[in-house]
C-alpha cells in the first residue's frame, strides 16, 4: 500500500484543523468562565491559569487562521476570518459585554465545523490517509479485457 503524501497547502490544512479545535475547549471555557456584563476578565483577580488558558485558545486561533488561509481548504477565507475575529472579538473587544458571545457562538462552530470536515477530508472517508485498493465493481479500466 502506498501513502498520500501531504505537503504544502494539504498540510497546512491539517495544523489548522487540529489547532482550531485543540483550542476550542479554552475557547469555551472563557466565553463561560470569566465574561460579564463589564466584559472580558474585568473582576479580578483570577488565577494565572486563566491567563494561561486564553493565551493558549488565542494564539491557536491565529495560527489556525494563518495557516487555514494559505491552505487548501473549501472555504479558506471564511475560516480564516473567523479564526481571526474570535480572539479579536473576545480579548480586544471584551465579547462587546457579553453580547459578543451572541456572535461568537456561531462564528465558532462554523469554525469547528470546517476543521472537522477539513481533517476528514485529509485523512479520507475511512479516516486512513490511503487511497482505496479496491478495484471497481466494473473491473480494472487499465487491464484490456479479452473479446470473446
């Protein structure tokens, strides 16, 4: 069995997927953990493993908005926007005082939804990264078949 090799944009495609929803769980957390009325983490104190937390998910996202532009994904310019504006949105903007997150919710499973039908798509409907070996119902196109 051979392999398909995965270079350039397909690869890129990849780390964007695994990146946006290797982030996503922090991603979740702050939108629930620590936004208010007030904003983003606006009644301290809070312990440096939320600091740690969102530094993880944001700069996730922005990879995975990096990466996903120059890749080779369906949409590629919607999922790098969206990777973009939810960092954007909850940490320069404080989520708008919680109203953000009625913007964000839906920004973001577009986004986890991209990554997975990306990675399923990367690594085949089996979810092996192989070429199928089967040959057709009809036979092997390649091989002349004998007139009878």
């Amino acid at each position: 069995m051979t392999t398909i090799p995965v270079t350039g944009p397909a690869k890129r495609r990849r780390f964007a997927g695994i990146a946006a929803l290797t982030g996503s769980p922090s991603f979740l957390f702050c939108g629930m953990g620590h936004i208010c009325m007030a904003g983003h983490m606006q009644h301290p104190p809070f312990p440096a493993w939320h600091f740690i937390s969102d530094g993880l998910w944001a700069t996730l996202f922005v990879a995975a908005g990096i990466f996903g532009l120059s890749s080779d994904f369906r949409r590629r310019l919607i999922f790098g926007v969206l990777c973009l504006f939810l960092p954007i949105m909850r940490l320069g903007l404080g989520s708008l005082g919680g109203v953000g997150f009625l913007l964000e919710l839906p920004a973001w499973i577009t986004v986890v939804v991209m990554s997975i039908r990306g990675l399923r798509s990367s690594y085949g409907a089996a979810g092996r990264g192989q070429p199928s070996t089967q040959p057709s119902a009809g036979g092997n196109a390649a091989t002349p078949r004998a007139s009878a």
